[in-house]
C-alpha cells in the first residue's frame, strides 16, 4: 500500500517535469534600429512571459547595443551587426527599459511590457505526445490508474471495517 503511494508521487513529480520540457514555444519580437539611426524600431514593445524579444541589426552606420536598467539582459559591446534574444520566463511579468549604451544620452531608449499569463502548459494529450515522444501520454495512463487503484483500495479498506 505505501510502496503504491510512494509510486503515485514518483509519477506526479514526473509528469510535473515532463510539462516543463513540452513547455509551448512563445513569440520572439524583432526589435531594431530605425534609419535615424539613433532609435529602437519600435521602441515600446508588449510581450507575454514565454516570450521573447529579439535584438537585430546589421551594417549600421553607428554600433549599438541593448541593455536593460537593471540588467536584467545585456546584448554586449555596441556593435554594427547584432542578432542577441532573450527570452522572458513565467516570472518574468512587469516593465523592463532599456537603453543603447553609446546612445543614451540622445533618447536611444526602448521599454519591454511583459504581461502575466496563466502558465500555459499544454493540456492536450495529442499534443504532449507530439512534443515529447508519447511519454506523457503513458505517465498519465499509469498515474490514473494508480491513482484509481489507490483510490479502490482505500474504498474497501474503509468499507471492511464499515466505516461507510
Ligand atoms: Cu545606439
């Protein structure tokens, strides 16, 4: 009975793991840089946690970077070409500015919205399955039925010293 416990838990922690790995993909937004060449393009973006923002340059007149107030990222050295993305996880929610180092002082500024969502963890078996080999689909098998099992045994354990 206690080993069919101990089994149960081992196949919740598991599925737990199992719904982070098939975690859904979020957006990327592309930020750049405008032909003034002295602002973000677009400057203000909104996005959801499991997104993320993508930085992207190439053969600017000027090098530039992104890097936010509190550094929570940081695309590096100011550079003519740049490709850097980061991504915001599901504690990410609130308001991120951010500023082009070499060009702060002349307004080269951007701010990021990250807006709270319900975890989305994938609820649809056909899709779990897709995203990582069926194994889902088997954990959830067996846990309800262990669950089930569990759930039975208990019942007639009960009723057999009429309690019910
Ligand atoms: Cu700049």
């Amino acid at each position: 009975m206690r080993r069919l416990i101990c089994l149960a838990l081992v196949f919740f922690f598991l599925q737990g793991s199992i719904d982070l790995i098939a975690e859904e993909e979020g957006e990327v937004k592309v930020v750049t840089v405008d032909s003034t060449n002295l602002r973000f393009n677009p400057s203000t973006i909104t996005l959801n946690e499991g997104d993320s923002v993508r930085f992207v340059w190439g053969n600017q007149a000027l090098p530039h970077n992104a890097v936010e107030e509190n550094e929570v990222f940081d695309s590096g050295e100011p550079a003519r070409n740049l490709e850097y993305e980061y991504f915001f996880d599901y504690e990410s929610a609130g308001v991120y500015d951010y500023v082009c180092e070499p060009h702060a002082s002349v307004g080269m500024q951007g701010e990021i919205t990250v807006q709270d969502v319900e975890q989305a963890v994938v609820e649809d078996p056909e899709v779990k399955a897709s995203t990582s080999d069926g194994l889902p689909i088997i954990s959830i098998l067996v846990g309800t039925a262990l669950v089930f099992a569990i759930g039975t045994s208990w019942y007639f354990a009960i009723k057999r010293r009429n309690l019910i």
